[in-house]
C-alpha cells in the first residue's frame, strides 16, 4: 500500500512541461546591416527596394520604411507580407548607418458559414429553415516573423544596389 501511494505521489509531482526556447540574442547579423550612408539614405534606398519588388508602402520617413505586398495562393489560401525597416545612425557623423529589418508573414485562409432562419411562431415554438446562403471570409490561421537568412541576405543585397545607384548618380551615400 505504500508502495503505491509512493508511485501515486511520485507521477504528481512530475516536472512541469517547458516551454521551447524562442530567442536565443545572440550577436548573428539576420535582421540588421552596416551601410556607409546615412540612416536618411538607407532608408530611401530600403523604400526603393521593396517598390522594386512591387510591395506597397505605407509608411517612409527618414528612420522608417514599412511596406505590405499580398499574395494569392490559391482560392481559398491568401498571404500577406510586411516588411519594416529601421534606420539608425551608427556614427557621431551619421556617414555609417544600421539597416533592422523585420519580415512577418501572415497566412488566411477561407471560412466558409451557412447561414439559416428562424422564425418564431406563438404556441408552436421556433422553426429552424435552413436557405442556401452562405458567407465566406478569410480568417488569419498563421503569422510568423520570416527568419530565413537567405531571405534578408538577398534584400540588403537590393539595398546596396539602391546606395551605388544613389552613388554613381552624384547622390553621396
């Protein structure tokens, strides 16, 4: 008998599942990259880069390029991709700049409702009928922050091309 209630108390107490690691902060260069411009003209050539790519933009300004591009999967699947880029001086003189950027992926897909009516009829109580109606809406199923290297390594490398355009056109990055 004690045994068991041993071995009872024992499966109580077992440890409490942990969560998975989501950060790890370490020094890696996925997100962010070193420009010799300043934050102002990284920033355009970030606006340039993602325009290039046929992305919306919805926010520019000097330390702040957002920009949102749709994409249909199928007919009933949709994603969305929004891309932030932050600009910030890396030197006293503001000639070196740190590009940060972000990409957060959000998938929808079809939800499809019937719709039906009801009508309530004095002593006999509620009729349920059914019609054939139906609303369709897309409905968020996932977002996720794009954490692929190549994928930030393949726009910076569009954002320096964006600062030697500037460069060779007499603009000083």
């Amino acid at each position: 008998m004690a045994g068991a209630l041993a071995a009872a108390l024992a499966a109580c107490a077992a440890p409490p599942k942990l969560l998975p690691t989501q950060e790890k902060f370490a020094s890696a260069t996925t997100y962010s990259r070193l420009f010799d411009a300043s934050a102002a003209q990284t920033c355009e050539a970030s606006r340039r880069a993602l325009l290039s790519q046929g992305y919306v933009i919805g926010t520019a300004r000097e330390d702040l390029i957002e920009g949102r591009k749709n994409f249909q999967i199928d007919a009933e699947s949709h994603m969305q991709m929004e891309i932030r880029v932050v600009c910030v001086p890396d030197t006293g003189d503001g000639k070196v700049s740190i590009g940060f950027v972000t990409a957060l992926q959000d998938s929808y897909a079809l939800k499809k409702s019937n719709n039906s009516a009801s009508v309530g009829v004095g002593a006999l109580g509620s009729l349920s009928l059914p019609f054939s109606s139906s609303n369709d809406s897309m409905v968020r199923i996932a977002s996720e922050t794009i954490s692929s290297e190549s994928f930030y390594d393949r726009f910076f490398d569009l954002v320096r091309r964006y600062l030697v355009v500037d460069e060779a056109l007499g603009k000083e990055p």
